[in-house]
C-alpha cells in the first residue's frame, strides 16, 4: 500500500439505491399490460436474476388465540421440508381471520370474518416482516445474474428489456434445468442522483496541492458524470462485487482505465468508486466499493490515516 496520496482534494463517486421491487418472472406480462404498475417501475436502473429455495404454502391457517398457524413446504435439492410458521396474534390486524393460498401456493390471500378477501393477492414475500428468523428461506437470494434495466436515452423500460433480452431468458432456461429445486426472483433496483464525495487531507504528503490541486477539484464539480455513465458504472461494480455465475464482463478485471465509461472518471483523476444497495439476501447491506488506481501506486481513497507523515 503507497502511503503518499496525489492531491490534497481526492474525489469519489457514491451512488446509492432509493428502491427495490421484487418481481417474479411469470409475473412480467401482467406488469408490461398494467400502466400503473409500469410507472412505478419506469425509473428502475439495474435488475438481478437471483434464485432460492421454492417455497410454497401447502395448508391455509384460521386465527387462533396465538395467532395464524399454517404450514408451508420448502423444497431444496434433497428433498422437501415441511415447516409450520406462527404469525403472532399481536401482529395481525383485527378484522383478519386467515391466510389461504392461491395458485399452487406460491401466492397468499388474507381474508376477513365474511371470508372476504382483504387483501389483493400477494407473493410469500409478504410474510417477511411477521416471520422474523422463521422463514430465512424467503430472504436469502443467491444472485446469479447482474443487467442494466436502463435503455437507451430511457427508450426502453425494465420490464420491456427483461422480457426481450436473450441473455435473460436463457439464463431463465437453464436455472428452471440445472436448479429445479430453485425458484426465480427478480429484483429491479432504482438509484439514486450520484453523489461527490469529497476527502482533503493535510495529515499526509500530497504530490499536488495548491492552485493545481483546486483546478482539479472545480473540474470535477464542473463535469458530473452522465446518467448513461453513472449507472454502466453500478452494474459493473455489483457484477465485480458478486461475480454472478451467469455473467462474463467484469467479474475479475474491473475497474480499468481502457473502459469506456470510466475514461471520464480517469480523465478527471477521480480516485474511487463506491456503489451500495440495500436488500434482503443473506446480508441486509451490501457495498461495492473499488479504487481506480492501484494502491500500490496511489493512496487508496478508502483508507484512513492513523497519523500525520512529513514530507
């Protein structure tokens, strides 16, 4: 690790998520005919092809003192466990009487004491915040796949290009062969604005100071990176972060100044990149962080120093 840093200014870009919606794939065409549910998933930026255990509810539960009891099957690749989860009588609203499934199991419907359904009909992942540790099975998505859902100039939404990319569905393809046992999930992340971070650092012995090191520091401010460029740069970091299996660029070589999208981050002599999303895989936060220079030659913007060093 070098311990002298280029400028007193050294910059990073952050960008982080404001939303996640979580889709099943057999549930695009539905979505893609629903104006409504297309605007709420218009600005979405990058999607995950992940996969997890099936689960299914296999029993309807009835309110009880103690709560809604029912049981639900959870197939991995030995076999099928049966499990019964307890949704605890503080947590359920009053007029809710039971849970039953819908379609096979792989959806519920919360129904009222006329038996009338209240709520509309809703996938497992609507347990997740009554089950607690009950039912990790749900929340741990193992990603396998990492896309921009981000068209050109916005021409194309999320939706249109996960239901036309080749890559997508052949990936579709061959997890429903080689992990039957699995079940698809789609997760659309939206991010937020890029923001400039910023580190000024006189405890160390910067190579570049004075008027030089300010005209670097107003370049940046003067020459944000685009939304195009911004969000090449989240996809390729989350692919080098969780080196999916599916995906080929980027998963061991990444970042690297002959790319496309980072020669404006390398032209303006950024030092780093962080991209972070929060989720619910077996980790509830996640981030991505990467210098774009080597530390051996250049100060890492990530690190911190203890104490001062003279020149």
């Amino acid at each position: 690790m070098k311990d002298e840093q280029k400028y007193f200014s050294e910059a990073a870009v952050l960008q982080a998520t404001k939303g996640v919606a979580l889709l099943k794939p057999a549930e695009l065409p539905a979505i893609a005919s629903s104006p409504k549910a297309l605007a709420q998933l218009a600005e979405a930026h990058i999607y995950f092809v992940c996969q997890r255990p099936r689960v299914r509810l296999v029993k309807s539960g009835s309110r009880k003192s103690d709560g809604i009891r029912f049981t639900l099957n959870i197939t991995d690749k030995s076999g099928t466990l049966t499990k019964e989860l307890l949704i605890p009588d503080k947590s359920i609203r009053p007029e809710v009487t039971a849970i039953r499934p819908e379609r096979n199991g792989a959806y519920i419907v919360v129904t009222d004491t006329q038996e009338r359904d209240i709520t509309p009909m809703m996938p497992l992942e609507g347990l997740l915040p009554f089950a607690g540790d009950q039912l990790p099975e749900l929340a741990n998505l193992e990603v396998v796949y990492v896309g921009q859902a981000f068209g050109d100039a916005g021409s194309r939404t999320a939706v249109d290009r996960l239901q036309a990319h080749s890559t997508v569905q052949q990936v579709l393809a061959d997890l429903a062969h080689a992990s039957w046992w699995m079940e698809p999930v789609l997760l659309l992340f939206t991010y937020d604005t890029p923001q400039m971070i910023m580190k000024m650092d006189g405890r160390g012995a910067p190579e570049i100071i004075g008027e030089e090191d300010r005209a670097h520091y107003m370049s940046i401010w003067s020459e944000p990176l685009s939304d195009a460029q911004a969000i090449t740069i989240a996809e390729a970091s989350l692919i080098r972060y969780f080196r999916p299996h599916y995906n080929t660029h980027f998963k061991g070589n990444y970042p690297t100044s002959d790319l496309q999208h980072l020669r404006d981050a390398y032209r303006l002599d950024y030092n780093a990149i962080s991209t972070f999303s929060k989720e619910q895989p077996a980790a509830e936060h996640h981030i991505a962080q990467f210098d774009l220079h080597d530390p051996k030659e250049r100060f890492s913007f990530f690190e911190i120093r203890l104490s001062g060093r003279s020149r």
